[in-house]
C-alpha cells in the first residue's frame, strides 16, 4: 500500500521555526552514531529532507550519550526501503522504517501530518471510541511532523546540514528550563496515546525534569484510559520503566500519579503495608545500583518482587485446605501470574524463572542432609537467595536463614558439614510420603 505525500497547500497551519545556532547548543556531533551519519546523508544525497529527531537530540543537547538515534525524513516508508539493502517495514499503527547496521537499528520516520477530526472519514486514520489512534498513517511537511510529537523536549530536529537545531515549540527553553510539557492539548493527547502518562513518569525520572502543571493533571483522570492498552505493550513500557536505571525514582511518580495500580493492580492494594513499599522500592535501589554498575538483571526478580504480596495472601488461602505447601504455592504462583498477564503480559522466559525464585523461598530453610548442597547448585540458587537477603532486608523474619546461606557458600566442605549437622531437627518436619501399592506379580 502508498501514500501520497501533501502538498504545501495541505498545510494550513505551520508551526513557527526557531533555530538554534552551534554556539548555543552543546551537541558534540562526533557523539552522533556513524550509522545515524549515513542514514542521514544518503536521504540527503537523494533528494530528501533527513534530520536527527527526538530522544537522540534531546540527550545530546544535555550532553548525554544516546542509546539509540531516530531519523525523521519526507521520504515515504516505500522510498526509505527501497534506499538501503538491509532494512525492513515495521508497524501497523504507524509504518516506520528500520535499517540494520550490526546490531545497531537507526529507526526512520515519515513526517507525519495534522490529524483529521474524530468525526472525519481517513482511510488512514483510525481512533477508537475513547479517542485511541489504532492507525496513524497521515503524512505532511516537517512543520506539522514537530507538532504531532509528543513532548516539546523530543521535538527537537538536528540539521547536519549547519549543526543547528530546528525547534518548533519552545523545546528548547523547556529543555534548558527542565521543564516537562506536552504539546496541544493534553487530554487529547493522552486520549489519542494513554502511553503518553507513563512516557511523562519515564522521562521525568530519568532526566530528574518537573512535569509542567498542565501536563501532569490531566493524568489522574485519564490513568484508566490505560486499561485499553493492549498487555504486550504494557509490559514493554513497564520495562523501561523499571529497568532502565532510574526504577526507584519512576516507582514513587507512578504512585504519586495513580498510575502504578494500572500496571499491577492485585499489587496496588498492598501499598499501605510498610513491607511491601519497601521491598518493592528496595528491589528498585538495587537494581539501579548493578545497572549503573554495568551488571546484568533480569525482569524476572523485579516481577517475583512486585507480585510477592498477592502471591502470598493466595498461597495463605489455600493452605487453609490442608494441602503440602509446594502444591499451595504452586497453584497461588499460576493464579497470581494469570491475574497479572491481563495487565501485563509477562512472557513464559520470565514467568518460569518467578515460579522457581518463589518455590525456593520455601526449600531454603530446608537444609538438612544433601539438601543444601544440591540448592547451591539449582539454576535460580543466587535470585533465590537474593530475593531471601531483600525480603530480610525489608522487615521480614527468617530466623537468620540469609545469614547461614551467606556462610554456608562461603565455607569449606568440611565447615558446610558441620553447620548441617548443627541444625535442629525440629527446624524441619518432613512428611512422610505414603507407601507405593505395588501388584502382585
């Protein structure tokens, strides 16, 4: 499928141009990724328009190295594709173009244009009853590209042509100011993207800016408009939103502005118990720290911390049936998960992991004999005792098991036997299993 381009005449309603010289900037274009550099010249060199846009120029103005780099060009989807081997079509809601350099992507947008009313009839625009764009394919000139952006902040556009910076609304000042602010009118905005609410939370936390009155109000109105957002994307944005270095402090917006219960909902309602702030808010802390660290982390621990509490007013229900405690939690672990996949939709490679950090909060107290030894050497050993040290951390009693799990990996065999020999036998009740019926032969 095409698109025409509009011509000038379709633009009735052109946003004024500043632009900001070199010299009062601080992009250092020798920050700027080489495939970004050559993205950019090749759709020159062809004729079209091609800037650097959006989060890219926005952290290199606040001298941050970006991890990725976005193009915005007047070339069609079709145009960009057919310029360079190795890239790809993507998008349903809106076509964008990937180019595939390594493992680096430089993503490569078509300015978009303005939007038709909600009433109007566009064969490329579709919204939803409560105003959710499900197709965006509207294309214009650059001016109106720079007003469909969502914040002034990552609407800025860099000209490799004379280093400036195109700016369209007052990003600029927001910018130096730390300022916040959505562009037009905020309600249908988020109406058009809920997203948007939890991209503010992000960004806000990630650049330490203060989100602009206008900006932030309309949120907590608007939080439930989120429950329209498909789950898959839910859990990408949950990603970014804790694993991205700055969890703790995106963890406290995301309360202040209502909108962590519609990512976990069973969840928000423990919130008022001491335990489970902390221990969610801790979790975070720590997660910041290895990934400032350059250590790995998996989504798997931050969702088995999140979900702890629900999992254990469940697991607590049920035992009250008089059930083994592995075969309670087992199925308080699949209740738990399915409830929060409606939210989220954690996929099985993460969902595994949570099962087993859980069930081995269950065997770690159960030391006595080989059992120790064979934990040491169970895959998901050290995110279980992780998980024991935060839960410990946080308020709860275990009797010291972290610290005994703590000298126990740091001991000699000979040292190891002795601390198993030493615990109580009273400290672990096995249940005897009923003897097999075997047939007569």
């Amino acid at each position: 499928m095409t698109f025409s381009k509009p011509t000038d005449s379709d633009n009735k309603h052109k946003a004024p141009t500043s632009r900001i010289p070199p010299d009062k900037h601080r992009i250092n274009r020798e920050a700027i990724s080489k495939n970004a550099l050559f993205v950019v010249n090749k759709l020159l060199q062809s004729g079209f328009q091609a800037y650097l846009v959006g989060g890219c120029v926005r952290d290199l103005a606040l001298g941050i190295i970006p991890k990725d780099f976005d193009v915005s060009t007047d070339a069609l989807p079709e145009e960009v594709e057919k310029l360079f081997k190795r890239s790809r079509i993507i998008g349903r809601r809106f076509r964008i173009v990937h180019i595939y350099s390594g493992r680096e992507i430089t993503e490569v947008t078509t300015f978009r244009g303005n939007l038709p009313h909600a009433d109007d009839d566009h064969p490329h625009s579709v919204r939803s009853e409560t105003g959710r764009l499900l197709r965006d394919n509207v294309y214009g000139p650059v001016e109106e590209d720079a007003l469909r952006r969502d914040f002034t902040i990552n609407s800025l556009y860099y000209d490799l042509k004379d280093n400036c910076i195109l700016d369209f609304n007052n990003g600029f000042n927001d910018l130096n100011s730390r300022q916040l602010r959505i562009i037009g009118d905020p309600i249908q905005r988020y109406r058009e993207d809920p997203v948007r609410m939890l991209r503010a939370i992000r960004f806000a936390a990630k650049l330490d800016f203060d989100i602009a009155a206008d900006t932030s109000q309309p949120i907590f109105e608007l939080s439930h408009h989120l429950s329209h957002i498909p789950a898959a994307r839910l859990f990408d944005e949950a990603l970014k939103l804790f694993l991205s270095g700055h969890g703790e402090k995106t963890y406290h917006l995301l309360k202040k502005f209502d909108l962590f219960k519609q990512l976990f909902p069973e969840t928000s309602d423990f919130l008022d118990d001491p335990f489970t702030d902390r221990f969610i808010g801790q979790s975070l802390v720590n997660t910041d720290q290895r990934l400032a660290k350059n250590m790995g982390i998996t989504p798997a621990f931050f969702f088995s911390v999140a979900l702890w509490s629900p999992l254990q007013k469940r697991f607590q229900a049920i035992k009250k049936n008089n059930k083994p405690d592995a075969a309670c939690l087992q199925e308080a672990a699949q209740s738990t998960i399915a409830s929060q996949i409606a939210s989220t939709a954690i996929p099985r490679r993460f969902t595994t992991p949570m099962r087993d950090i859980w069930h081995l909060q269950l065997r770690l107290p159960r030391r006595q004999g080989k059992r120790a030894l064979k934990l040491l050497d169970h895959p998901r050993f050290r995110a279980a005792y992780d998980f024991l040290l935060l839960r410990e951390e946080c308020g709860d009693n275990t009797d010291g098991l972290g610290a005994w799990w703590t000298l126990f990996q740091e001991a000699d065999s000979q040292k190891r036997k002795s601390m198993v020999m030493a615990i109580p036998s009273s400290s672990f009740k096995s249940k005897k299993r009923p003897r097999r019926k075997t047939r007569p032969r």
